[in-house]
C-alpha cells in the first residue's frame, strides 16, 4: 500500500501523542522511534512530514527545518514572545521583563510588548519605556477587548508565546484572540496550581486570521535564567536601543558597564536610553558572567 505523505503542523505534544494540523483536518500521530535515538525529537511549533492514516491517526516521519528552538515552553517556530506586562497588580519587574526580551532576540524571536490592564494609571509610562527602545507596544484592556485587535492583527500568521508574571492578564488576554478556547481567569489566589507548571505539555491555540498562540504559565526567574544562553559580550546585541551608541564607546571592547568613556552610559544619562534598561543590562551582565562560557 503506498503510504499518504503531508505535512502538518504540531500543535499539541502530550505523553508522546501530537495532534498535527494539517489539510486533512486533525491527525492524533505518533513518532518514528529513531527520533529518540537522533536526540531530535518532535515538538509543538514544528512542521512535520506525517504518513496519514485516513482514519485521523497518523505518523511523524519527518521533522522540517526548524527557525528556532525553546526548552521552555517547549517550542519550535517561534516567531515572537508576547511579553505582558501592567503598571500595577502585579507592579512590573523590569529586570525579568528585560531578560524575558533577551530570551526572545537570542533565540531567533521579535519580543514586543503588551501593556495591559491599561485602564489603570501609568501604561503609558511603561509603553514609552519600550517605545523608546524601538521595540513594537500594543496597549490593551484584555476584559473589553480594548486594544485587542490591533495585537490581533500583528499575531496573525505568526507563532507566538504569551509571557509574563502570574496575573498580569494572559488568560484573558487568550480569551480575547482565540475564539472558542476557554482559558480559565480570575485571580491568583483562586488557582494556585496553574503557576506551577507541573504538567509539561505545550498546546498551539490557534489565533482569529490564523497563527498561533502558546500559553507559558508560571515563568519563573530560575527557568528565565536557564533560557538566556549566552556569553556576556553578546549581552550588548540583545539591546538593540544601544546599537546606534556602541561604536563610540572610547575602548574598544568597552562592557557599557562602566561609565568612564562609553557612550551607551552617556546616552543613557541623557536621557536617550531609559535608564531602567541599562540597569537590567548591568545586572544581567553581571549574572552572565558568573557562568563558565565554552565554545
Ligand atoms: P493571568 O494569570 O496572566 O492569566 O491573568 P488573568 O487573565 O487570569 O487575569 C488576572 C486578573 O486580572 C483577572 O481578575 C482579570 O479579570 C483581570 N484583568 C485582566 N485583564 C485586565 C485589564 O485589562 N484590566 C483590568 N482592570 N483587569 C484585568
Ligand atoms: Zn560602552
């Protein structure tokens, strides 16, 4: 019998079932057992060769090329990180903010930021931070929608992760652009076991125009801290606001973390970088350089 080859896209992983999306509907596949033994297994986000079944199973023979690759959430494709962030309830940590958007450039994604519960005072504070930098802000109201369509329309196409501190709106946020998925909300006290992320599947939800969205609950600081893989030196490249000042720094080599003769401090006390940004990037480089780098 000759086998029925298409390609799908995985968008759920669970105990080594993947539900594939592809044009003959949803297929429940299993995986080739010589993926295990490559070390390359399949993930969600992946596109995939499968041989279907025609009875709605099927079988991953093939992983396509991938763009990118995340342990957490465990990922591939990923084309931006969603990083919601709010003024208040729960205040912004502007470090794990910062590091969460170097995660997203090291690995290949745009990170743009999602300024919610935009109804309480000071989002456009905290919009302008990331405005400044260059970086893409949307503004939402997630329980009205205010604002929704716009992000709507920027996720369209795309895979992106849904990021941020515990009540900070992404469930809501998941109800307001996926129609049909019913995220569970309310407030932390009421569901302290969704933080936990003790289950390890990931699940695609698909998105009004098409895309996707991933749902990361529970990003702590210590899974943050395991993502940003990368040598001190680079640090300055996942802070594209400093890209137009590096080149005047008076030494060559210059770490910006020290302001005699660097240009990205001067920019900084200016008033031309925000100040919040060059004291994650301090922070963070003194953190990268407690690790042993090898090539
Ligand atoms: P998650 O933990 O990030 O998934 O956050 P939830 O979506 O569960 O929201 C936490 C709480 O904030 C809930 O009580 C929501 O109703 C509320 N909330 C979500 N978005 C907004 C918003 O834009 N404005 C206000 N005032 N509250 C919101
Ligand atoms: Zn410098």
């Amino acid at each position: 019998m000759v086998q029925n080859i298409i390609t799908g896209r995985i968008i759920k992983e669970k105990r080594g079932l993947f539900t594939c999306e592809s044009e003959k509907g949803m297929i429940m596949s299993r995986a080739a057992s010589r993926f295990r033994n490559t070390g390359i297994a399949p993930v969600a986000g992946d596109e995939v060769l499968l041989s279907d079944n025609g009875d709605g199973t099927g079988f991953i023979t093939e992983i396509l090329p991938r763009r990118n690759y995340f342990l957490r959430p465990h990922i591939a494709n990923v084309d931006s990180f969603l990083i919601v962030i709010t003024s208040a309830n729960p205040s912004p940590d502007l470090y794990v903010i910062d590091k969460l958007s170097c995660v997203a450039l090291n690995g290949g994604a745009e990170p743009v930021f999602v300024v919610n519960k935009n109804d309480l005072s000071g989002g456009d504070w905290l919009a302008q931070i990331y405005r400044k930098c260059g970086f893409k802000v949307f503004q939402t109201v997630a329980n009205s929608g205010q604002g929704t369509e716009e992000l709507s329309n920027y996720a369209s196409g795309k895979i992106s992760v849904l990021c941020g501190a515990s009540g900070v709106g992404k469930s809501s946020l998941i109800n307001a652009l996926c129609p049909g998925v019913a995220a569970e909300t309310g407030d932390i006290s009421d569901r302290i076991g969704r933080g936990k992320n003790t289950t390890r599947h990931t699940e695609l939800f698909p998105i009004r125009g098409g895309g996707y969205i991933v749902d990361s609950p529970g990003f702590s600081l210590l899974d943050i801290s395991e993502a940003l893989n990368a040598p001190p030196e680079e640090l300055a490249g996942l802070f594209p606001e400093f890209e137009n000042y590096i080149y005047n720094c008076r030494y060559r080599g210059c770490t910006h973390t020290k302001d005699e003769g660097c240009a990205v401090v001067a920019a900084s006390i200016r008033g031309e970088i925000p100040r919040s940004r060059l004291d994650s990037y301090n922070a963070l480089y003194s953190e990268l350089s407690k690790h042993r780098w090898s090539k």
